[in-house]
C-alpha cells in the first residue's frame, strides 16, 4: 500500500508504487514542479503541463478566459505557427489536446517515448510563449462561440450545466467551464493576455509524464524548454499554494428549473450537493454510486430500464471539487414518462437511506471499482492524470493498491448514512425538454 503526502515544500520524493512502477516528484528552484511515473516496459509516454487555473478563478473582466487561452495556445508562438504545432505531432505519430476544468487547465500530449522530446519542447513553447495574437484571437472568438452552440444543442451538455448552477447557485463553480455567449463575446484581447501573464507562470506549472520515461531526462527537457522560451528559472519562488480543502458554503440557486425545448426526450437531473475531493466519505461514495447508478446491474439501470422500459441512459454521479461537490441521478426518458423516472430515481435513494444496500451489493460493488481501477490504471494517461491531480488539488498520492483498500474498507451502515445525510440536503430538479414545472413541483416542495 502506497499512501504518499507531497508537502509543496519537500523538493524530492521517490517511491514505488504498485506495479512496480517508480514515482519521483522534484520542485526546482523557480517553482516548477515535475513528476514522472516510470513504468516499465512502456513505449510510450503520456506527458501534461498543468496550471492550476480554472473557470472558477475568472474575476471581472476575465469572464471567458481561461478557455479562450486554451485555444490560442495552440494558434501559434515566437518560433512556431499553428501549422507548425500540429505538425510537430503528426510527424511522430502522436497526439496532443488541451483541457479546461473548474479548477485547472491542462496541456497534454501522448507520444512514443523517443519523442518526448519533440512533446516537451513543443507544448514548453505554447504554455510560455504564445502570441495570443490580435488577428487570431477575433479569429477564433467565433470558432469558440460556435463550440457554445454545439454543446446549447445537446441536452445531455445543457442539463448538466444548470444543474451545476442550480445546486452551487452563485458559487464560482456553478459556472459553466466554457463561458457563455455574452462573457466571450466581450471578453478582450488584453484580459485574456492579462490572465495569461498572471497565472501561467514558473511557481504556477506542474509538469507530469507517466509511461516509458526518465525523471531525470525529463527535468532536463522542461528546463531546456523553458529557457529556450524565455523563461527566467533563475528566479527563486516557492509553488503557489494549494485551494484550501474545506468545504465552501453554499446557497442554493435553484430547486427547480426547467429550460423548455421541443424535443423527443426530456433530460432529468435531480440531486443535491455532493462530497468535495477530501472528504473522507469519498469511497463510500463511489460504492453508492456503482450500487445506485454505475452499470447494468444498477439499482437505477434495474428499475428504470430493465423492468420498465422507461429510459436508455440512467445513472447516478459526484462531481467533487475542492471545496464543494455535485451529487446527481440522471435520466432521459419520453416527457410522458417524466414524472415516473423521477419519482423512481429518488425512492431508490430513499431505499438505501432506509434500509441500506445488502452484502452482496456491497461486494459486487468493490469488485466492479477494484477491476475497474485496475484496468483504467493500464493507461499511461490515466497514470498521468492521477499523478496531476494528486499534485494540483489533494497533496496526496495514493497507488492503486492503496485506493483498493480504501474501498474495501468501506462497510454497508457507511453506504446508509451518506444516503440519508445526501437525502437531507436541499434539492434540485432540473429538465431539459418539452416538459412544464408543474410535473416536477412535487419533488422540490
């Protein structure tokens, strides 16, 4: 078992993790932290630069930025055109992607292992020194407001936005990710170059690469990238301090909204605040989850679907974040059988508040997460993406063993108790479709 805490001012830490594949942590003197995970026999490498910036952090005239940055990253630097980028990856075979969260924005590729060099030194050049040129970004301001278009035209994207908004109300993190219509239409170019100078910075990057790779050759590719771009890393700062891990508190925005489409399906969301990423209930939660709405077997896949015939997708969900958390059912059913899938969704979690789950759920439930994880932690960008995110939110590092036991530690009166604490908490209802508030009234009053 392998339960690592990664204080942000301890420079170098090594250990085994399971699987025998080899962690390293080391902060440079400038504040840049760099992690590998070596492991062995891989030919491949899946390597990340990470601010931990996100649409929450957005203030005043910043409204839209930090998604604005993530596509004019790629639109070019002092040393290379868009082209330019997107061919460097091509050539080798390898593939390169950026995302925008609530709490962090990442710069990722996945290459063969003699190419991360070429990876580094490329993705090094964009995160320090991109143009975020006039022309380009009223370019891509409309190439952006069409992205919002597309997801406005997916329930399933546009139910889970206002149901964030609906439980999180006026908190920073009931924002959408990707901006609206308005922010990035009057979002300028020198807000968003402001907010670029402001967060992406030494003491800000976390670099991480998991799969074929060496920790030492891979300090050496980021500082000679760095410096190559402009980066003064003689400079010495401390890393920016983590987001503090309480839970926020929160006013409820909405106990009902329905956004009034005329199509086929009505996509449901009802739920409540959920556990934020340190709460130690965290694997109780995912036990919930698998048992309530995590597969075929599910409680909510059992009764909906199975014996009913009322929904095709249906399923359950917690979307922690540092100090606040959605806890969601979801379905998408005909808007005649609105009412029923509701009403059924939430008598299912009133039966594990009741009675509980039983012993063999319980165990079908941690050998579902115990293979889940072991075959999701196959892939070196899943590696990666555990590593990053146990540097840039918790400071805690746990292997796959580790987390196994963590879930089998959890017992059937913990399951009952996080069902009647999550029923206890206000709740939201949100529909997407041609549904009116009347049919969902009864389940907020």
């Amino acid at each position: 078992m392998t339960e690592i805490i990664l204080p942000l001012e301890q420079s170098d830490i090594s250990f085994t993790a399971s699987g025998d594949t080899t962690v390293r942590r080391s902060v440079l003197p400038s504040g840049v932290r760099i992690l590998t995970e070596e492991v062995p026999g891989s030919q491949s490498v899946s390597v990340s630069f990470s601010v931990a910036v996100g649409s929450r952090d957005e203030t005043n005239n910043h409204f839209g930025s930090t998604h604005f940055l993530e596509h004019l990253l790629f639109k070019g630097t002092k040393k290379r055109t868009a082209m330019d980028i997107a061919v460097a990856f091509d050539s080798v075979g390898g593939s390169s992607n950026a995302s925008t969260g609530k709490e962090h924005t990442s710069y990722y590729a996945r290459v063969q292992d003699k190419s991360l060099p070429i990876a580094v030194d490329v993705i090094a050049d964009m995160l320090t020194s991109s143009l975020i040129d006039p022309v380009e970004f009223e370019n891509e301001r409309p190439v952006i407001l069409e992205e919002l278009a597309m997801n406005d035209d997916d329930p399933h994207d546009v139910v889970h936005e206002a149901f964030s908004t609906a439980v999180l109300g006026n908190h920073a993190l009931g924002r959408p990710i990707g901006g609206t219509i308005e922010t990035i239409t009057a979002v300028s170019r020198e807000a968003v170059w402001e907010h670029y100078q402001n967060n992406y910075r030494p003491q800000d990057l976390v670099v991480v690469a998991a799969g074929g790779v060496d920790h030492q050759d891979l300090i050496k590719l980021v500082e000679q990238g760095l410096l190559e771009a402009g980066w003064d890393l003689g400079i010495k700062a401390g890393p920016v301090p983590r987001r503090l891990l309480h839970p926020a508190k929160i006013k409820q925005g909405k106990k009902l909204h329905v956004i009034h489409r005329p199509i086929s399906q009505v996509n449901i969301l009802v739920g409540s605040e959920g556990l934020s990423v340190d709460d130690h209930r965290k694997y109780a939660m995912g036990i919930l989850n698998t048992v309530l709405g995590g597969g075929m077997s599910s409680r909510l896949f059992q009764e909906i679907r199975e014996k009913r015939g009322l929904a095709y997708s249906v399923y359950s969900f917690n979307q922690g974040y540092s100090d606040a958390a959605t806890f969601g059912l979801y379905a998408g059913c005909s808007p005649a059988k609105a009412q029923e899938v509701t009403e059924l969704m939430i008598q299912e979690l009133e039966k594990v508040a009741v009675s509980g789950i039983t012993p063999a759920e319980l165990s079908l439930a941690k050998g579902n997460i115990s293979g889940s994880l072991a075959l999701k932690f196959e892939s070196n960008q899943a590696r990666m993406s555990r590593l990053a995110s146990a540097e840039i939110v918790a400071g805690e590092f746990l292997d796959l063993d580790a987390t196994i036991e963590a879930f089998e530690a959890v017992e059937l009166l913990d399951i009952q108790q996080l069902a009647q604490d999550l029923l206890a908490r206000p709740r939201s209802v949100v529909a997407v479709g041609d549904v009116t508030e009347a049919l969902f009234e009864k389940f907020v009053s």
